[in-house]
C-alpha cells in the first residue's frame, strides 16, 4: 500500500497509544526513525484509507499495509469458522498484530499478542510491565476481570485489591493500585 507498511502501521498503532502514553510514545519514535510529523502523517493515511470508497477493506487492506501474515490459523467459535493471522512488527520484536476475522474477511477484532518465544517474563498480579505484558498475560491471571470501556482500541482490566491495568491495542499502558 502507497506510503504505509509496517513501520506505519507502528506509527499508527501509536497514535492512539499516545492518548494514554505520550511519554513512552516520544521514547518511542526515534526507535522507529519517525518524527512526530511522520507519525501524524502515517495515521492521517491509514484514516483516510479506513474511509475510502476505493481501498481495500477489512482483511485485504490490513494484508495491502502488513504483507503476508507470518502465521495463520483456522479457529472455530461455536458455528463460526474464524481466521487467525499473525504479523510481527518492527517496534515490538516480542509481540505480534493478531487480527481476527469472520466468513468474507471481515475484521472482527485485532491487537497486540505475545510472540512465540517471547523473553519477556510471565504477568503476575505484583508483576505488570507497561509496554511488554498483553491483555492476554493479565486477562488469565486469578481474579483478574475484563471491563470495556466502550472504546474498540482499548481495554481494562481489574485485579484484586482494586488494581486496574489499562491497555491500548491489547498492549499495557498504564497499572493503576490505590
């Protein structure tokens, strides 16, 4: 896809992340080569693109960004047959952009997940590390609860002892503890 592939798609992933992270997201950019002009410019397509009458939608046009998925895997819901594709991304070696999809390509739900071999060290209820644990490290974890808040690039979860872990695209943000 003219002017975004992965490294944009990083940029894009960022945008948001910056709602919550702006700190982590300056760190960030350089790592990248990106100035916050590109990144704004990155994200500014990737809009445009989600609105356009003539690009790709869904599956295709995350596939036109990312290339082939590194892997992909049949899962069944009930009724449902679903596709699983995984692509990794250049400013979290240890993460994967996961993406869910329906019968016909449609996206049905995409974030953040843990790589296959990853270093970093399992989530505990004393241990979250912002920027490496997983809305799935932490969503298993014994009395942890997902809650919604209504926003479809984030997501929070409570644990015990009124411990909340907010995350962006399925990636730690922030651990709030009274």
């Amino acid at each position: 896809m003219r002017s975004l592939a992965r490294r944009e798609f990083c940029l894009v992933l960022l945008r948001r992340m910056a709602d919550v992270r702006p700190d982590l997201v300056a760190e960030a950019l350089p790592r990248l080569g990106a100035t916050r002009a590109e990144a704004h410019a990155a994200h500014t397509r990737w809009q445009a693109l989600q609105h356009s009458p003539r690009a790709p939608r869904g599956l295709a046009l995350r596939s036109a960004v990312l290339g082939p998925p590194e892997e992909t895997e049949d899962r069944r819901f009930g009724d449902l047959d679903l596709e699983v594709r995984r692509w990794p991304l250049p400013l979290w070696p240890h993460l994967w952009w996961e993406v869910l999809t329906g019968p016909g390509g449609g996206v049905l739900q995409e974030h953040l997940v843990r790589a296959p071999g990853s270093p970093v060290p399992q989530a505990t209820p004393a241990r979250l590390l912002v920027w490496e644990h997983t809305l799935e490290d932490v969503v298993g974890l014994p009395g942890a609860r997902g809650v919604n808040p209504g926003v479809v690039t984030r997501w929070e979860v409570h644990l015990p002892g009124d411990v909340r872990a907010r995350f962006v695209w399925g990636l730690l943000q922030a651990v709030d503890a009274p």
